[in-house]
C-alpha cells in the first residue's frame, strides 16, 4: 500500500482504513483523497438527455452500495459582448457582458442569474461537467451486482479513476440514472459559496460599466474559508483544517504590471468595467467566474473552489502588455510561518524582514506554521514561446517597502509568485493574431504538520499530482 500522498496530506490516519487494498480491489486504494474528478458529458454519452438532477453517484463499499454526492455544471457557448456604455444600460441574456452582439465566443459555465443564462440544453450534453472527489471513490463491484435502489435498468456506467504517478492505485465511482427518488448530493456539502454583493441582485445593480462592485463573498469549507471584496479581489484565507489556529493568512492575491507601477492592479480591474461569467454552489464544488480588466474586457478569472483546494485558472485576453506579476501576499498574521518552494526547501521565517530566494521559479511552494498548511503551484501555459524563459520568481519579504503598495496592506509578507517580464504580445481574441497565456495557480489549504521537517516533501509530491491528474476510463454497467 502507498501511503505517500496520505502522509503528505497529513490524512493517514482518517484514511487507511480505505487504502487496506486487497488483490480483489474491495475498496479504492486512491491516495489523492483530495483531488477531484471532473467528467465531461462527451465521456458520459449514456447521460445524453438526462436531467442534471437525475444524474446520481454511488461506490462499492463493505458488500453494499453507498450513494456519493456528483455534481453536474452545466456548460454553453457564448459571446462575450461588451460593456455597456452606462451603468444604468439594461441588460440581455446571452453574453457575457449581457450587451453588444458580434465578436468571439468562448464555453463558460452558465448561471441562469448572470446574463450568460442557463444553457439551452438544460439536460447533460457534450460540454457539461460531471465531478465527484477521488475520496468518494469505492472498490470494483463484482459482476452481477443489482442496481442500486432508485437507479433506473440500463443507465449504469462504472468510472475506473486512476492514478498515472501510482498504477496500482484505482478507485471506481458508479453513476446512475435516478428514478427521481434520489438527491444528487446525497445529502452531503463539502462546500458554501455565498455570493454576495452589497448593492443586491447581480442582474439588477451590478455596474458593468464601471465600477467598484463592493462585494461580502464568501467560501467556506471544513478546510478553509475565503472572502472576495470585489471582482479580482481575493482578500482573506482561513485554514479551517483541524488544529489550525483560524486567523486570516492572506493580504491578497495580487496582479499587477511591476513592483513599481500601481497603473494597473486588482484595484483598477475593480474599479472599470466588469461582469459575471457564473456563480455556482454545488456539493461537490463551487464557481466563480468573471471578465474584465481594464483594457483587457475579455480578460478571465475562474475559481474552483473544492473541499481542500482552490484552482484559480486565468485567461489573459488584453492588447500587448509589458509584463505581469501574480502573486500572493500574506498578512501580517503569518508572521512566524515558514516559507519554503522547491529552491528554497529549508525554508525560511515570514516576519517581514528579507530573505534571499532565488529567482528561478519553483515547481512548488508551502507556507506552513501554527496558523495552518498552505501548498501552491503556480504554472502558466502559452502559445507565445519567449515567455516563459523570460518569467522569474517575485519574493519580499519585508514590513516597510519602499514601493507604494497598490492594494491591501503596506507592507509585504512572503509575498511571491511568478514575474513575466518579457513582452507579452496581443493576446485579445477581437484581433487578430492572438496569443493565449492561460495561467493555473492551485492552492491546498492542510492541518498544521505534525512535522514540519516533512513539509518540503510532501508539498513536492503533492506539486507532482497536481501535474499528473488523476484519470478515468468509462465503461457501461454491468457490462
Ligand atoms: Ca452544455
Ligand atoms: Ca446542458
Ligand atoms: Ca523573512
Ligand atoms: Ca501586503
């Protein structure tokens, strides 16, 4: 049995009940209890047609079927449009910005209460997204096994999840078609997201032509919490995970041009046009997902926001731009924590005076005290091929820069993350030709470490798994 990802997880002891893997497979003998897994309807052609609310998740556990909480996000091709010209201008279901027609489509989520609206297909089609957590994932059900009670004859498909770093390592997950009688969620949230913005109702008060857009948002789970303020403003992390002490962590996550240039920050995305992509509180994970950064309209931020983890994935889609930095400062209640990465294993103390660490970007990063464990990869793909040599590693810390600071606090605390300091050429799709620089930044949020020495690691391994996702093969079932 591995209990590499356990150990790093600090989870060994909850979970190895679950990994007691024998030749047989009874039960999953997955080690990313953690990680989720996301489906699209393409896999699922079973599920053509179905409605979301019958689509139902069971596992194989001790001889008997157990229902697990699945998710289905449904998914739609749409235009961008544009901002309005004035705050007040009424808005149109069917893009993103809900005015304007023409220009280029992307797939978002959909969200019946952003102007990008419900998807025209309101049952699984192609594009939807299917997930469920790896931790749910049970043994092989033998051959001949009944159908749950509530599933319908004949709708079955049996998910083999598998991991590429370990492939020993399986799980299955059973999904079903319900007769109506079961609850998708199985009567289980693994995440709260409270979207919530000061002036009401999105569609009615939102100012998508200029902002700001006070926001009060907020995701909570038993491993974290975090709040928003405003569109690009993630402003508080709580580690929740037992043993933490529960104190905000986090100053903000940070996006600016260069240390020395506030002209574009969070702050200014904030404050000019914006909108809504979806806001989705599901059971099994939330969404997030927004436009708008000053001269870049069509720039994207998703959250997806699991039980132990947040992905953030940002799609730059701007006019020629010099350079960018994101990164993510802390606040001075991490003072004491430790900051290490993958060129920097050792570590060293956040207290806002400065440490040396290279500027070669790591492969990961953990900030690890009393207040909680932290793990972090932060990763960009692009079509442009000079930028990524041209991208360095930012870290301050330091109480009292000399730099103005362009949001949150005055000082830096452990601040760090990437630095892309060659030229980034066009990348808005509204002309053409446009590059893409899409960038991924996954954030683990853990118990204290029972010992700290371990940290480096296991956020090593863990830094491994986040680029080697687990896999899934889909069968019917029975067979
Ligand atoms: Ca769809
Ligand atoms: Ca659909
Ligand atoms: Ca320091
Ligand atoms: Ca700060």
């Amino acid at each position: 049995m591995n209990m590499r990802r356990l150990l790093a997880l600090g989870l060994a002891g909850g979970l190895a009940v679950t990994v007691l893997a024998g030749c047989d497979a009874p039960t999953s003998s997955l080690t990313r209890p953690t990680a989720p897994v996301v489906l699209t309807g393409s896999k699922l052609n079973r599920f053509g047609g179905v409605a979301p609310e019958r689509v139902v998740a069971f596992r194989w556990l001790s001889g008997a079927w157990q229902q697990v909480p699945v998710q289905v996000d449904q998914r739609r091709v749409v235009l961008f449009g544009s901002q309005p010209s004035s705050n007040a201008t009424p808005g149109v279901a069917g893009s993103v910005y809900g005015n304007g027609t023409g220009g280029p489509t992307a797939l978002q989520y959909a969200d019946p209460d952003t102007w990008v609206g419900a998807d025209p297909n309101p049952k699984v089609d192609a594009d939807d997204e299917v997930v469920f957590m790896a931790s749910d994932a049970g043994g092989a059900a033998p051959s001949g096994t009944a159908n749950p009670t509530g599933a319908v004859t004949g709708s079955g498909l049996r998910v083999e999840v598998a991991d590429p770093r370990a492939s020993s390592e399986k799980g299955w997950i059973y999904l079903f078609r319900s007769d109506g009688s079961l609850d998708p969620a199985a009567g289980k949230d693994y995440v709260d997201y409270d979207f919530t913005l000061t002036a009401g109702d999105y569609k009615t008060t939102y100012k998508r032509a200029e902002g700001p857009n006070p926001e009060t948002s907020k995701v909570t789970t038993p491993s974290y919490s975090i709040t928003f303020s405003d569109r690009w403003k993630e402003i508080s992390w709580q580690v929740r995970a037992p043993g933490a002490s529960q104190v905000d962590v986090l100053d903000g996550h940070k996006n600016q041009f260069s240390t020395d240039t506030c002209s574009r920050s969070n702050a200014t995305f904030a404050a000019e046009e914006g909108a809504f992509v979806a806001n989705i509180d599901g059971p099994v994970r939330a969404v997030r997902s927004y436009v708008g950064a000053n001269s870049g309209p069509l720039t994207q931020r998703t959250h997806l926001m699991y039980r132990d983890r947040e992905d953030v994935i940002t799609s730059l889609r701007v006019h020629p731009i010099p350079a960018i930095m994101d990164f993510v400062d802390f606040s001075s209640a991490a003072k004491g924590m430790t900051y290490r990465s993958s060129t920097k294993p050792g570590g060293v103390t956040i207290d806002g005076s400065s440490d040396s660490i290279s500027t070669a970007l790591p492969t990961w990063e953990a900030v690890d005290g009393p207040q909680g464990r932290i793990y972090l990869r932060n990763t960009f793909t692009t079509s442009q091929g000079d930028l990524k040599s041209g991208t360095t590693q930012f870290y301050r810390d330091q109480s009292l820069p000399r730099e103005t600071q362009c949001w949150g606090d005055g000082s830096y605390f452990g601040a760090a993350g990437s630095y892309v300091q060659t030229a980034i050429g066009n990348t808005d799709p509204r002309s053409a030709p446009a590059a893409t620089v899409t960038g991924r930044r996954t954030t683990q949020f853990l118990a204290p470490a029972a010992d700290p020495s371990r940290v480096a690691a296991y956020a090593a391994d863990w830094a491994k798994d986040i680029d080697a996702p687990l896999t899934s093969t889909v069968a019917p079932f029975p067979s």
